[in-house]
C-alpha cells in the first residue's frame, strides 16, 4: 500500500535529466583529469534508483549533448543500471523490494510506502541513488583504468 506526496522541487523539473547529467559530466571530467595518460573517455556507468523517475533515454540524450564539444568525451557511452527500490520498516523489521507504477506524474511527487505486516511507513533503503558506478579510459602507456 502506498500514498503519494507532492514533491518540493525548486525550479520545477524541466530540466530535471539535463542537470543530473550536467552534474555526471562535471564529475567525470575532473576524475579524468586525476589519470595519467588519459587519451579517450569510452565508457561511464551509472547506477540510476527507480525512484528517481530519471528517464534513461533523456540522460543518454543529454550525455551526448553535453560530450559532443569535449574532444577527450565526445563518442563516449553512458550504460544505465536500473536499481530496484527497496525497503525496511522500522516498526516491525520488514525488509523487501516495494512496488511501482509508470506514470509521467511521478515527477512531482514522491511515494510513501506502508508495511505489509504493520502498516507503519517504509523507509527507503535503495533506489533513489544517481551515482557513477566506474568510467571506461583509453590510456597512453603507463597510464591505468578509472575506478
């Protein structure tokens, strides 16, 4: 069982995969910028929770607009790995994978989750992360892969 709360976003959420992905850029420039030898970015992998309602195919859009000006990124990949949400309560100690919908309105609200056993409210423990999980590098001799 679920209900659904409207979300506080300043600035609303046009935007909303354009700046996830401007910020994953940044990121990873300046990691690239940690490794020697650096010749090409090929790859970055990040790991996207459900609950964030990014959409994937717009974050891929956006990484592509954002690398095409960058000589060392331009070409590289973004892979997406979809984290399932998951949660515990801390009433009565249930702890599993919760439940979503596919709606277009989940942008501007986020879900509060009931218990199965006690009805008490869940607490999120996965899916609402947006982390880089690793890049991919082509490196001059002596240099190494990114982590």
């Amino acid at each position: 069982m679920k209900e659904w709360r409207r979300r506080n976003s300043p600035g609303g959420v046009e935007l909303h995969e354009f700046s996830v992905a401007t910020g994953v850029f940044h990121a990873v420039k300046e990691k690239l910028g940690e490794i020697k030898g650096v010749r090409k970015l090929k790859e970055v992998r990040v790991l996207v929770g459900e609950l964030t309602f990014l959409n994937p195919e717009q974050l891929k859009f956006a990484w592509g607009v954002l690398t095409e000006q960058d000589p060392l990124m331009r070409g590289s990949e973004m892979v997406i790995e979809r984290v399932k949400p998951e949660g515990k309560c801390p009433n009565c100690g249930w702890n599993g994978p919760l439940e979503t919908e596919e709606d277009p309105s989940y942008h501007f609200v986020t879900p509060i989750f009931s218990c199965p056993s006690c009805g008490g409210e869940i607490e999120i423990t996965r899916g609402l992360e947006m982390t880089v999980k690793n890049i991919v590098v082509d490196v001059d001799e002596g240099g190494g892969e990114g982590g």
